[in-house]
C-alpha cells in the first residue's frame, strides 16, 4: 500500500480528531440511541434513526482516520536541511509575472490542505509545478483560465 505524505502538524490534527471522536462523540451517540431506544417502538422512532446515522458516520470516521495514520508518511519538514529547493512540507514564496503579486504557500497533505491557509496540496497542480525547483526557477501553472507563469521568490523550512 502507498504511504501518504503528511507533516507533523496534518498528523498530530488527525489523532486530535481521532481522539475526540473516541472519548467524546462516541459515547455521547451511544447514550443518544441509548435513550432513544427507551421510547418505544424503533421503527417510527426518529430520534433512533438519527442516533444511528451518526453512528455510522463517526465510526466511518474513526476507520477513515485510523486508516489514513496507518498509511501516513509523516514528514517532518524542520529536520530536513534548509535548501533553495521546493520540497514537501516548504513554505513558498512565489510571484505572478504577469501581475507581480506574491503569494506564500505550504506544500502539505491532501487532508491538511486549506486554500484559506495558504496550505495547498502536494497534488494540486501549483504544488506539483513546484516541487523539485529552486528559488529563481520560473514555473508554468495550468490554471482553469489558462497558463499562468510564476517565479519563486523564496523557500522556508518551517
């Protein structure tokens, strides 16, 4: 099976969740249908069919996030010696040519991803222009409303 990237951060966010989901919304979904079932007949019961949903979408969670930490190849990026290079994990600095407008991005997993964050992932494809290039590299991004050429501006390890 492929490992998955993901950095220290992505890694420590998902056993947070994992956690949660096992301390605190499992057991209050088990007291949920818990109580339901005190009402009578199941089969008309809504409040049971709810509980029972949610239980199906927070055990589908927790074996989604297991999962996903089993296969995790997690990166940690401040261990990694500083380099002009783009690499996974690394906060970059880039300038649209056309407009010069600079824009930072972090390089991270496909579940850390957040474009309000300026964390993208290593999928999407300014991360894969990127990746491998160093600092001064001029990158051609596909973009849905055409090319759009970039110049790193700067590499950060952190």
């Amino acid at each position: 099976m492929n490992k998955f990237p993901m950095t220290v951060a992505g890694a420590e966010k998902l056993r947070e969740e994992l956690e949660h989901l096992k301390k605190v919304e499992r057991p209050r979904i088990v007291q949920a249908i818990a109580e339901a079932r005190e009402h009578g007949d199941l089969k008309e019961n809504a409040e049971y069919h709810a509980a029972r949903e949610q239980q199906g979408f927070c055990e589908g969670r927790i074996q989604d996030i297991e999962g996903k930490l089993s296969h995790a190849q997690i990166i940690d990026i401040s261990r990694i010696p500083a380099s002009e290079k783009v690499i996974f994990g690394a906060t970059v600095d880039i300038v649209n040519v056309e407009t010069d407008a600079t824009v930072t991005y972090q390089i991270v997993g496909d579940d850390e991803a957040d474009v309000k964050s300026n964390k993208i992932s290593v999928n999407s494809p300014i991360a894969r222009a990127l990746i491998g290039k160093m600092v001064g590299d001029a990158v051609v991004v596909k973009t849905p409303g055409g090319e759009v050429e970039y110049e790193i501006d700067a590499v950060k390890h952190i």
